[in-house]
C-alpha cells in the first residue's frame, strides 16, 4: 500500500454503498451500469451475478431492453472514509478511479480516456494521432470548469473546428468528461438574464485537471454528479447539477435542482473568511437554497457570512448521501 494512501480503509473496495441497493434491483430486474472506465462496473457485475448486470462506458448506447441504468461514478471521500484535510489533498492529485487509489498511478503521460479515444476514431475518416490527441487533451484540461471553446480547442490540437467538435463529443460519450449546462431563467419569482448557451466540461479524473484548484473543482463537480445521478437512478428523485452564469457575467459552479427548483448552491473558492459576492447575489435570489463556499483554507466547521456557509470541501462532501 502506497505510503500516500488517502483512504481510512485497510483493503481495497468498489462501490460498497451501491451493492445493497443494486442487489434490491437485481431482484427486480435486470441492471445496464453505465460509466467511465475504470470505476469497478465489471466488478459489481461480478458480485451482482453477470446474468443479471450488464455493463457499457458508453453513455449513448442502446440500453438493454427491460434494464434499468444505474450511473457508477469514481470513489468519493464518503466512500473512503476519509477524515483528515491531507487524505482530501493526496486523492485531488491522484483522482477517484479504483486503480489510482489503491496503487501507485502508472508512470504514462497518455491518459486512459485519450488511449480509447485515438482507438474509436482510428478506423475512421479524419483519425487523429497521439500528438493531436495530446494538444486536444490539454486544451480540455487547461479549461476544466470554464465554458468549452471549440475555437480554442481547435487550435490546440491543429485541426478545424467540426472535428474538434467531433471528437469532444466523442470524449462526452465516453464518460472521459462530463457537460454541465447554465441555470436557465425561472419563469417566475426571481429573474436574472440567464445565459442560454456554453456549457462547462469536467473530467471524470479529477487528477488531470491542470491547477489545484481546477482540481478541487472537478472533485466537487464529481461528487455533486454522483449524488444527483445516484438520487434519480436508485430513488427516482428529480435532481439536476447545472451552473450559474448570467449576462452580467456573475456566475456560480454549481447549482442542484430538485423539481426544477434551485435546492443547493455551491461555489468552490479560494477566499475563505469573505462571501463570494455572485454566490450571495445567487442566494438572495433563491433564499430557500442552501448557499455553500468551499476553500481549503476555510475551517471544518461552517462559518456563515452574508447567508453563505463557508467550510472546508471535506464536512461538505462527507455529508452528501
């Protein structure tokens, strides 16, 4: 075991939450995990009964008729049992994929969702190689948490604008990142001049982001989508992760939906004794949601300022179920 290991638990382990849960469902009926790679699918599969599971990383496939889809997502720190802000900074750089937690990560530049990526498109018309995936990759992960520009992205990897298009598209398919898309305008109550358009991408390794703080991010953003997806896949619950930003250029990470209606706001930030003055303004216009701001540098325990809750990442994320 690494000695930079970030989790309380002792011996390796996949999704011990989902399997209860699952096994419920697997009585009931047959079950497609879709997901990223590496997230331990097969495993459950294996422990659910392969007749009973099925499994795809593809988040447009044909589902099997009569499954029920379940999303699998990477290790979350409630999962792991993580306790300290240390064990929160070890897995931002190592990510939350099973094969990253528990052993050393593999000494290779070329990541496992770029590798697939350059497999899907080789036997096609307008393939990429190695070094125009790389460009592109690192375009991806130097605009972690920022609306996607095909533009920008396009120039990095050396080719036109549709097929940098083409090949984001592929990425999302594959669950190598996800989209989030802009909180629209409310047709009643509070108003503001919603953005319609620019969507935001995350990886679903959070470790390929380029800064600590994109990182963090992406770490939140994951956890958020896991709640959510999990919510809607295991309870039926009507959640949805989009984010803020408005004409006037104030914007927000996160914002959950439940029934349509803003329920949480989450801003990651790295101010830790000041408000985050467009998460303030987001939450005079919602009162009924909870308003977080989360630093590494703010304390365990809430501190609450102009109707924010500022805390550390770690209490927020272990209390999300």
């Amino acid at each position: 075991m690494p000695p930079e290991h970030p989790t309380a638990h002792h011996r390796p382990h996949i999704k011990r939450a989902l399997r209860d849960p699952l096994a419920t469902l697997v009585a009931q009926s047959t079950i497609e995990l879709q997901g990223p790679r590496g997230v331990g699918k097969r495993t459950l599969a294996r422990q659910l009964g392969a007749g009973a599971v099925t499994t795809t990383h593809r988040r447009h496939a044909p589902p099997t008729p009569g499954a029920r889809r379940v999303r699998v997502h990477p290790l979350t720190v409630r999962e792991l049992g993580l306790t300290t802000p240390h064990h929160l900074t070890t897995l931002l750089k190592r990510g939350g994929l099973p094969a990253q937690v528990w052993a050393d990560p593999a000494p290779d530049a070329l990541p496992d969702a770029l590798k697939w990526l350059l497999k899907d498109l080789s036997g096609l018309s307008g393939a990429m190689d190695e070094k125009t995936g790389a460009g592109l990759w690192a375009s991806l992960m130097g605009s972690v948490g920022r609306p996607l520009s095909v533009r920008a992205i396009a120039g990095a990897a050396g080719v036109n604008e549709r097929r940098a298009l083409a090949w984001t598209d592929t990425l999302h398919a594959q669950h190598a990142v996800f989209r989030l898309a802009p909180l629209p305008s409310p047709t009643a109550g509070a108003t503001f001049r919603a953005l319609k358009k620019g969507q935001k991408h995350y990886p679903y390794d959070w470790s390929q982001a380029r800064t600590r703080h994109a990182q963090l991010e992406a770490l939140v953003a994951n956890h958020l989508l896991q709640w959510v997806e999990s919510s809607a896949d295991l309870a039926n619950e009507d959640k949805r992760l989009v984010y803020f930003r408005d004409c006037d250029q104030r914007e927000v990470d996160f914002v959950i939906l439940d029934n349509n209606r803003p329920a949480l706001l989450v801003q990651v930030d790295p101010v830790a004794d000041t408000a985050n003055r467009h998460l303030a303004y987001l939450a005079r216009k919602f009162p009924q949601a909870q308003a977080w701001q989360l630093s590494l540098d703010a304390p365990m325990a809430p501190v609450q300022l102009k109707g924010v809750s500022i805390a550390h990442p770690l209490g927020f994320l272990m209390g999300l179920c």
